[in-house]
C-alpha cells in the first residue's frame, strides 16, 4: 500500500485546503504530480497560493466537481486517485466511488468512515446553534455516512479493482474532549490500550482502503 517514488501522477480529491497532505506527500515523492479537485473557489485560490509559498511546483489545485468531471482532461492521464475525508461526507458512495473509476486510474486509496460487515449507516448530523431553536433548517448538517467495506470491495472488483486491501486507523495519541458540545474528535482508552476515536455522538470508524487494478 505505499505510493512508488516514480514519474507518475495523482488525483487527490481533498476535504478542504488545509488538509493538504499532498504537500507533505510531494516532498516524499519528489517525482510525482499531484492534482487536487475542489469544488470550492476560495479553497482552491488559497490553496494554490500556498503550494505557491511553499515552492511546491508539482502540487496544484482546480475548481472541480466530483459528479461532473471533466472525463476528456482527466481519463487515463493519472496512475491514482485518493479520496481523503470525503466519501463519508457526501450523501452516497457508489455514485462518487463510480465517478472516479471512470478515469480509469490504475489505483484508488481512500481514508473516510468503514464498517467490516454488512452494516451501513447513512447519518446527518445538525449542529443547534441555540437549545431553542425550533426551525432546524437554521442548523449546520453535515454527513457522517459510515459505509460497508465488503460492499466496497464487492463494488470495485465489479469495475476491474481486484487488488482490494484496508486496514484501520489505530490513534496512538490522546486527544481531549473539547469543552464545547458540538462535533470534534476526541479519543477514549480502552481496557486493552487500544483507543476509540469520537466526536460528538459518533463512533468514527476511521479505515484506509487502497484498490488496485491487476496488470
């Protein structure tokens, strides 16, 4: 599951700017492209100007959307594409996961909210800005969908990903819960060290998942 330090190119679909980890990426694979779709302007004007600041050349970011690609620009032109915190913020994942195998990248990594079963759960959380509210339209919603990976792995070998591999995301630091009540991940230890990762009233099941097509 490690990205070869070749002359390659990536798609990397990122949750917002600040998270970009293609950044850290590109100084570990220094001969590699990275190309980060957002569908928000602001992001991606600031964004670039960081890649800008930082004097990272081979890392930029386009104006994009997941369910409207632009397939003639992006097909067969990137070896893989990652999808970092995203599917579980949209409100399904066989339309966005199908979008992205139409590109026909030869692999797909993704980091977002998994269950090991036959279990999934499609969650809206709403953020109350006051205990009064009666009008929840005024509240911050936002997906927490957690998602089956047989069904993923099933979904993916169906468009030619038989290399199918995912393992969880163990923390291994404690992360205080926050004083607010609102959604924010924090961590409880476990009677066997291990720790759970949650933020508000959500187990975050965080997974990495990587699929590869065989040669």
């Amino acid at each position: 599951m490690r990205l070869k330090n070749r002359q390659k190119s990536c798609i990397k679909q990122f949750e917002n700017f600040k998270q970009l980890s293609g950044h850290e990426t590109a100084y570990r694979f220094p001969l590699c492209r990275f190309l980060g779709i957002d569908i928000n302007n602001d992001f991606v004007e600031q964004g670039n100007r960081f890649f800008t600041n930082e004097g990272t050349p081979d890392c930029r970011l386009e104006h994009g959307d997941l369910y409207c690609l632009d397939f003639e620009k992006l097909t067969n032109k990137y070896e893989g594409i990652v999808m970092l915190q995203t599917l579980s913020w949209l409100p399904e994942a066989e339309g966005a996961l199908y979008e992205i195998t139409k590109l026909k990248p030869r692999w797909i990594a993704l980091s977002s909210l998994f269950y090991d079963g036959l279990i999934e759960s499609k969650t809206e959380i709403s953020e109350l800005n006051d205990p009064n509210e009666l009008d929840d339209g005024l509240a911050n919603r936002s997906f927490y969908n957690t998602y089956s990976i047989p069904k993923i792995k099933c979904f993916l070998q169906k468009q030619g990903y038989s290399i199918f591999k995912h393992t969880p995301f163990e923390i291994d630091i404690d992360l205080p819960k926050p004083e607010h009540s609102r959604m924010g991940t924090y961590t409880e230890r476990l009677s066997n060290g291990k720790r759970l990762q949650l933020s508000g009233p959500l187990l975050m099941n965080w997974y990495f998942i990587y699929a590869e097509k065989t040669q």
